[in-house]
C-alpha cells in the first residue's frame, strides 16, 4: 500500500485527520475545533471526521466554526453502536483518499473507530486523546487495552490523565504525551456580569454556581442532597445550576423534598457562560472523577474562585492556590465548609480570584494548539527517509 508523503519530501503542507464523535458543543468537541481552525496552515492541512450524521436543524452545533475557518468536515452518520462496523469502513475510504500523516482522534468511540479505520487505510502515525480518568464504564477501558497497539501515542489533558492511562492500560512513558486544554481566557476575563435575575433569581441575591451535565460523574445530585450544609448558613446565597442532562427531574425532585427548591434555581444550558461566571461568587465542583474540567479553567479566567473535589486535573489547573479550593471526593460535610469559609471572607476570595486568573493566562488556545502542531511535526519528521 502506497504510504502518505510527508511535507519534507513534497514541500507541502503535512495531512492530519482529526476524527471525533460529534460536534455538538462540549469540551472535547470545542478542543478539536479550535485546534483545527487555528492550526499553521502553511505547515498542516487538516481534515475533520465526526462519527455522527450531520447536525439537524436547532442542533447547537460547531460545525459553523469549521466551515467559517475553511475546515473540510465529514460526518459519517453512525447514531448508534451498529452503526460503527459501517463507520469504520467509511472512515477508512475517506483517509485513503486523503493519506494523512497523523490521525488524532477525540473521545472513546472516536478513538476505537479512528484506530481500526487508519490500520486499514496505511495511515502511519495514530494518536487517541484520553480527556478522562474513566472510572464508570469498565469495558471502555477493557477495548483500549486490547486495541492499544494500533495507537502510537496517547495525548492526555493532565498530568493526573497521563499517571491513570499508564497505570490501566499499561502504557510505557514513551506512548503517553500530556498537552493541556486551552481557552480563549480573554473572552472569560473581558465578560460583563450577568443580571441574574434574567436566570430566575430575585434582585440581590448572590450565586454559587454549579456548570456541567447533570450525570452521576458529576457528583451533582451530592451537591444538593448536602446543600443545606452551607445554604443555612448562607442565607443571602443561592445554588444556580447550568447544564442539562439525565438527573435533572431527579434533582429537581431532591431539591423540593429538602424543601430548598426556592434556593436551587436551574437555568439549563446556556452561551453565556463567561457573563454567569463573572456575576457567581464561586464556582462549586463536586466531581466523583474528571481528567481537566474545562469549568474550573473556565472560572479562573473569569477570576472566579473555586471549590472542587480533588479530581483528575483540578490541581494541574490550580496549582499552589490548589490547597485552599481543593477537597476530598464525597466529602460533603468539608465541601460546604469550604464553600462558607470562602465566601464569608471578601479577603481571601479576592486573593484567590487574583491567584486563579494569573494562572489561567497560562493555559491558552495558541500555547495548546503548539503543542499539537509540535506532536504532529516531530511524528512526520521521525518518519521521513534519511538523507
């Protein structure tokens, strides 16, 4: 089979498929986006492959940003698992018309499809993005063990990500590379905060904010059975919850059986996250496990201070202001203590905003996309013939 040239030999820019599950908003998806809208052109030429069908109408979608940058974008209409043997041979077609040098793929079933297609399509070099510390679905990690020698590198989001995949998949130091999620902190740090009233609280109120889905990873139905810990004891405070998902009924439920459901306010998704974190206080996190939550980095370029389970990434993020937003997973007696002891001394929680914006400068979109552009570049030159 006719091997993809790389840019050394032809003087053109390298091929890179960048392969995920959908394009639906979300953090992998915006990841991959803006790697690919951002990338060097004159040195890579990306392609996207996406395993869904195309985006129906009313569907929140990135697809705009692809097309608004020049991205060729393919979907290949799998809606289901049975639809992954088809997507498999469909992505294989596609990449043997393209020849990447480097394929990386984002999220589980992107990664399990994208190895098998680039085998049958030649392509030399496979990369899988590992952007959690999966601890709920135990086949997942069964079928990366087992499929783990199609792939040359494992990118992971932290460092926390990179010790946990070499620890259950058994992966050397070499096969596991660690590049950060990166934002556009100035649209979080420029934002102008939201009149929470528009979100349903009465004027005056103040905001501890929960952003995320609403699943069992994210320790959120924890976070309102153990509320009352800290809302008793901060009464001009409320619980603001954005984002969507399976619980949501459940914790609607939860928070009119414990009676605090005038207290517990549910915005469901929205865009405007930058203007909700610069009106919140604080930014609460009750993960059980995570591999970089893009809310935590989110709310530090807000200036935001945050209470977090010490989960997967968080004090990658963090850093030495790490101690005092940091605890125990399902501790939560401790987490609202935090939440208190934070919110009721102004001093402190403006040093810790200052502390967390300092540093979320340090995880930007460009300093992410050169790390990829540096992985994509020292692949295609490893593989190009010696003179």
């Amino acid at each position: 089979m006719e091997q993809p040239s790389s840019a050394s030999e032809v003087g053109e820019p390298l091929r890179i498929a960048l392969c995920i599950t959908e394009l639906e908003v979300g953090g992998a998806e915006r990841c991959l986006v803006e790697l690919a809208s951002r990338i060097d052109r004159s040195r890579f030429l990306p392609v996207v492959y996406a395993l869904s069908p195309p985006p129906g109408p009313g569907v929140r979608s990135l697809l705009p940003q692809l097309e608004q940058a020049g991205v060729e974008t393919h979907f290949l209409g799998a809606s289901g698992v049975r639809h992954l043997p088809g997507a498999i041979r469909n992505l294989a077609k596609l990449l043997k018309r393209q020849r990447p040098i480097v394929l990386q793929s984002f999220l589980f079933h992107a990664n399990f499809v994208s190895r098998f297609a680039a085998r049958l399509a030649g392509v030399p070099h496979v990369f899988s993005g590992v952007r959690v510390a999966e601890r709920g679905i135990a086949w997942h990690l069964w079928l990366d063990r087992i499929s783990r020698g199609l792939v040359e590198r494992y990118v992971c989001v932290s460092g926390a990500v990179a010790d946990f995949s070499r620890a259950r998949l058994g992966l050397s130091e070499h096969q596991v590379v660690v590049i950060p999620n990166g934002i556009d902190a100035g649209r979080f740090a420029s934002a102008e905060a939201l009149d929470l009233t528009t979100l349903g609280l009465p004027a005056g109120r103040r905001a501890v904010t929960y952003i995320g889905r609403l699943e069992m990873q994210k320790g959120v139905t924890d976070l309102i059975e153990h509320s009352r810990l800290w809302l008793d004891r901060l009464p001009e405070h409320d619980l603001l919850i954005v984002g969507t998902g399976p619980l949501e009924n459940e914790l609607r439920a939860i928070s009119e059986r414990l009676a605090i459901a005038a207290r517990v306010y549910f915005a469901g998704w929205r865009a405007d996250v930058p203007e909700i974190l610069k009106a919140s206080d604080l930014v609460v996190l009750p993960s059980r496990w995570e591999g970089m939550p893009n809310v935590v980095l989110e709310a530090m370029a807000a200036g935001r201070p945050v209470v977090s389970t010490d989960v997967e990434g968080v004090r990658d993020l963090l850093g030495d202001a790490s101690a005092r937003q940091i605890v125990p997973v399902g501790n939560s007696a401790e987490l609202a203590a935090r939440i208190v002891s934070l919110v009721s001394d102004g001093r402190v929680l403006g040093e810790i905003s200052s502390l967390n914006l300092s540093r979320s400068k340090e995880f930007g979109l460009e300093a992410m996309v050169r790390s990829y552009e540096r992985l994509f570049a020292e692949s295609a030159a490893a593989a190009a013939p010696k003179a």
